[in-house]
C-alpha cells in the first residue's frame, strides 16, 4: 500500500482545516475529475466550535447537530458535513454553506438540486474522516483501521470469492489479514459507488490483477487461475465503456482507505438523483454503519463519498 500521498488520482489529500489545501483539491478535481481528501474531526474540532458560520454551513442538518446527545458525536457529525461542503464547493467553485446536503434511502449523500453534476462519498472510522468528490461519475470510499483485528475464518465466506479465498489461504497470517482487511474496504467502497450498499453480495464479485499489475473487477469469474485481489495492492482499471478504477492506500500509517470510482464514457451526461431527501429530516445516518455480510458479523462505525486557474477557494 501507499504510505503517503502521491501524484496518482487516487492518493487520498489530507486536509487538516477549512483553511484546506482547496488549491491541491481543485488541481487534483481539473487534472482527473475526482478526488479523495482526509481528515480527522479533532483537526477540525476548533473550526466547528469557534466558527459562527456553523450554523448557515449545516443547514438543513442544524437540528439533527443540536439533538445529538453525545459532545463527540456532535463533532463528528459537524465535521463530516462540513469536510463534504467545503470539498463539493472546491469541485463547483461556490461557497461551502450554499450547498444543500441530503441522501439517498440507504445513506449515501447527495447534493440537492444539482443533478448528479458532483456525486460523494462518505466513510468513518476512529477519527478518521474520508470523502470521496467526483465531477465524472459515481465514486465510492472505505477505512478501516490498518490493525483491525478480522478473523479469516469467519469472514472468509461472506467477504471472498472462491478465488480469493484460495489466495488468501496461501498467504503467511499477517499478510492474509492485510489482504482481508485491503478487499474487504474496496468491497465496501465498490457498493457504495454503486448505491447498492449492503444489498449486494460481498461473494458475489471479486478483484484480481490486470497484466500490469492494477486492481480490476472480476464481476463473479472464478477460473481458478490468478492472483486474488487480497495479494495487493493498487490503481487501475478495467476495459471497456465505463471502466472502474480502483486505490488502496494507507494514511497516516494507520488507516486503510480505499476508493471506487466509475469514469462516465465521454458525452454521457449526470445522472440524476433517484432520490434526494433532505438529510436533517432523514431517518438515516449518511454511510455511517457497515454491517458484515451473511448475518453472523457486525462492525459497527461511529455514528456521525486549465489547474486551479481563477478557482475561488472555500
């Protein structure tokens, strides 16, 4: 995995405070169309207590900050709205708090209004706060702590394919729980790129390697040849129309983020939102909670997806 940032459009960009750096998250928007910043809501913690704007910042999502019992979670959940506005601000070159949040039924966010011009995602995990802005098609992103503890007993059959579970089995026992953890996060980030949430399978697909080494989907295939996608790790994407591309890497030394995004083929326009409920009054978190897959497993995340030329900067 990648332990620092890096040149290549899936390298997450840290942003330690309002104050950005929005000029290096615009660049990395105009040179590949999306991009994955990171953060953590104690570097923000003073920025949403001190600022009077927070209030116009959150909006719609004012009332559901107030109601939130604990002080932490109210934090969390300030600076993951905040981290979404200020990053889909830089993608559309408008002020943070014009933007409208909402969601889709199963979490994932959406601005309102804007027919699906800037799409996101969101993850938490600890501190960590990861978003995910895209300008050229649907993106999706996950963390998990780089030392989690996951039984590959367990989770085998309800994570992995065949293929993959073979790849891993053959893996030393710390090399087989980074893979674990390493597919299980792309897994994560695929279906929330896909809206499809914990609707989908894990089993149900798979990653291996192209002939250059990049991380594909394998939708299914299992030919009993190759490498599983637990054996590395990488950028790449796969042929055709539409094709996906597909990061993992490791911030702060301490965190597994991987993205999913889905380039639209040239002179295919943004989809509209299917549905786009305003998040204050929604009855659900935004990507909050990820369940294991097959019922028997459950990880539960804190409750809280010309360069830079005349770009206003949030």
């Amino acid at each position: 995995m990648n332990g620092g940032p890096s040149a290549g459009p899936g390298a997450p960009v840290h942003v330690p405070g309002p104050e950005g750096p929005w000029e290096e998250v615009g660049d990395r928007l105009d040179e590949h169309g999306r991009v994955v910043v990171f953060t953590t809501w104690g570097q923000w913690m003073a920025a949403a207590l001190l600022d009077p704007g927070l209030r116009p910042l959150l909006g719609q999502d004012w009332p559901r900050y107030r109601q939130t019992p604990a002080a932490a979670g109210r934090l969390r959940f300030a600076v993951s709205r905040a981290v979404m506005k200020y990053a889909a601000a830089t993608a559309l070159d408008v002020p943070p708090a014009s933007l409208d949040l909402g969601h889709h039924p199963g979490g994932r966010p959406v601005l309102r209004g804007l027919g699906g011009e800037v799409e996101l995602s969101l993850a938490h995990t600890d501190e960590l706060i990861v978003v995910g802005v895209s300008r050229t098609g649907p993106i999706g992103v996950d963390a998990e702590p780089a030392d989690r503890a996951l039984s590959f007993d367990l989770l085998r059959d309800h994570v992995c394919t065949a293929r993959e579970g073979r790849a891993l089995a053959a893996l030393p026992e710390e090399e087989r729980r980074a893979g674990l953890l390493r597919l299980w996060t792309l897994k994560e980030a695929y279906t929330k790129a896909l809206g499809h949430g914990l609707r989908r399978r894990f089993p149900g697909f798979g990653f291996g390697r192209d002939a250059e080494g990049r991380t594909v989907l394998t939708e299914g295939q299992d030919d009993g040849t190759g490498a599983g996608a637990g054996a590395g790790e990488g950028a790449g994407a796969g042929p055709g129309e539409g094709a996906w591309e597909f990061a993992t890497h490791l911030v702060q030394d301490r965190y597994v983020v991987s993205s999913a995004h889905r380039r639209r083929p040239p002179g295919t326009p943004a989809r509209e939102p299917a549905v786009d409920t305003a998040s204050g009054r929604g009855a659900g978190p935004l990507e909050e909670t990820a369940a294991g897959h097959g019922g028997e497993l459950r990880f539960l995340r804190p409750v809280t997806s010309g360069p830079g030329r005349g770009r206003r900067t949030p």
